[in-house]
C-alpha cells in the first residue's frame, strides 16, 4: 500500500510537471495572439458578478497594455519577455509629463475602486466579512511560498530527491504504452507493479544514490545561506536555535518585591522592639 501512494504521488507530480509547461507554452502562444485580453485577465480588470471589485492597473501597466499589441504585431516572433523588456525600457526613458496620462488615469480608477469596496464591504454580513479576511490571508501565505521558492531556486537551492518509481518512469515515458499522458502514467504503473524485484531493486538503489547527492547538495548549501545571512531560507531541523528571550518581570512581581522588604524590615523592628521591652522588665525586677 506504501508503495501504490509513493507511486500515485510520483504521477502526480510528473503530471503537474508537463501541465505547467504546457501551459507555459499555451500562454505564450495566447499572449501574442491575444495581448491585450492576457494583460485585462491576468490582472483582473473586470469583477466578478457579484463579487469584490478588482484592484485597478497602475500607471506602468497601463502603458504595457497600450504598447504590447504595437510591438507584437510589428514583431509576430518576437517573445513575450522581450516584449516586456522592451516596454519597461522605453517607461524608464518617458519623462513625467508623458507619464502623466496614464498615472491620473490609475489614480481615477483607484479612488472609484475605494468607493466601489466600500459599497461591496457594507453589503456583506459580518461572516461573509470574516471569511473574506481568512481567504485574503490565505492567498497572501500562498504569494508569499510562491515568491520564497523562487528565491529559493534562484540562490541554486538543490533538487529534492527522486524516489525508485520517479526515476523509472523517466527513463520509460517515451516508449510508455498509450497516446495521452494519463494513458502513458497508467501504463508505466502496470509496469512498475509488474517489473520483476531484481529490476526494481536497480532504481531503488539509484533513488538511495540520489538521497545521498541531496543530503551533501542541501548540507553545503545551507552552509552558504548562513555564511550570506539567510538563515530564513533554512529547513527548520537544521535553522539554528535562538537563545531564550529574557523573562520580563510583571507589575505584580514588580510590587510584591517592596511588600517582602517591608515585611523584612518590619519583622527586625517587631523583634528589636521585643528586646527593648524584655531588656526593660529584666531591669525592673533587677532594681526591686
């Protein structure tokens, strides 16, 4: 049963492997096919029925919306990010005054989406409020992932080990029975099931060959990340540990500590006055 979940999970993340390149691929083929429909979408100009209102481009973008279909139709090969590269380029060079048109334009359309949320948020009953809060943080934590494993990438952050079946289905995609992907995952797992133990002992050891290369990659290079001081990037089990914050005295520790000096103090007074008064009565029957 281990070994049917480590496979299903091997399929899946293969499938979402050639489903975000394909889509990569789709987009940049729609992009410039259809540049300014990418742009309204990808943003999202138009709201919902129903829905919150949606955040309005700024100034740059808007300009990027004008220019890109310019550039694509006088460039039809020309990729998406040298379109963009391009545009970003002749912003920086615009001055204010020719920046201006689309600047006022973001800064109408900001304050009609004010007005506009603050109508939508007056309609909403305080659950439907409060859930909105949870998912906006919850997109928010997800953004924030997103742009930490970019980071992560781009500082050549190692490739997580592959297990038996991962490596296996590799090597035998090309050749795999059936003419859709789903079909070539089912295949390749009727195989993997049926390939005898002595074959498949091959990959096991290949997938315990590639745990070692990810335990020396990922040890040199959390080194490296302490060494430039980005320990954030660190797994939790190796994030060095934080000494413990010194306790803060509260105000009822802070008043019960005079309490216990007076009480001190009063009990030598209470005791010296003791001695007085036996000191007096021994001199008194002393005298008699």
């Amino acid at each position: 049963m281990a070994h049917f979940n480590l496979m299903t999970a091997g399929v899946s993340l293969l499938a979402k492997s050639f489903s975000a390149l394909s889509c990569t691929n789709s987009l940049a083929r729609c992009t410039s096919v259809h540049p300014v429909s990418f742009f309204l979408t990808s943003r999202g100009l138009t709201a919902q029925a129903g829905g919150p209102p949606k955040r309005p481009l700024n100034g740059y973008m808007r300009y990027v919306v004008q220019q890109q279909p310019t550039i694509v139709q006088q460039n039809p090969a020309i990729k998406i990010t040298e379109v963009i590269r391009k545009i970003a380029q002749e912003w920086r060079l615009m001055s204010a005054e020719q920046k201006r048109p689309f600047v006022e334009d973001f800064q109408r359309a900001r304050d009609q989406f004010k007005l506009d949320l603050k109508r939508y948020e007056a309609k909403l009953t305080p659950a439907e409020f409060e859930q909105q809060a949870i998912e906006r943080k919850q997109v928010m934590a997800k953004r924030k992932e997103i742009r930490r494993k970019r980071e992560m990438n781009s500082l050549g952050k190692p490739k997580r080990p592959r297990s038996a079946f991962n490596i296996y289905m590799s090597e035998h995609f090309v050749e795999a029975r059936g003419l859709t992907m789903p079909a070539k995952l089912i295949s390749l797992m009727d195989d993997w099931r049926s390939l005898l133990g002595y074959k498949k002992q091959v990959y096991m050891q290949l997938a315990e060959d590639d745990k070692i290369r990810y335990k020396n990659e990922i040890k040199s290079w959390e080194e490296h990340m302490l060494e430039i001081g980005r320990e954030d990037l660190l797994r939790e089990q190796t994030r060095p540990k934080k000494a413990p914050a010194k306790k803060r005295a509260t105000k009822k520790e802070v008043k019960a500590k005079p309490k216990a000096k007076k009480t001190a103090t009063a009990g030598v007074v209470k005791a010296a006055g003791k001695g007085k008064t036996a000191g007096k009565v021994t001199a008194t029957r002393s005298k008699k």
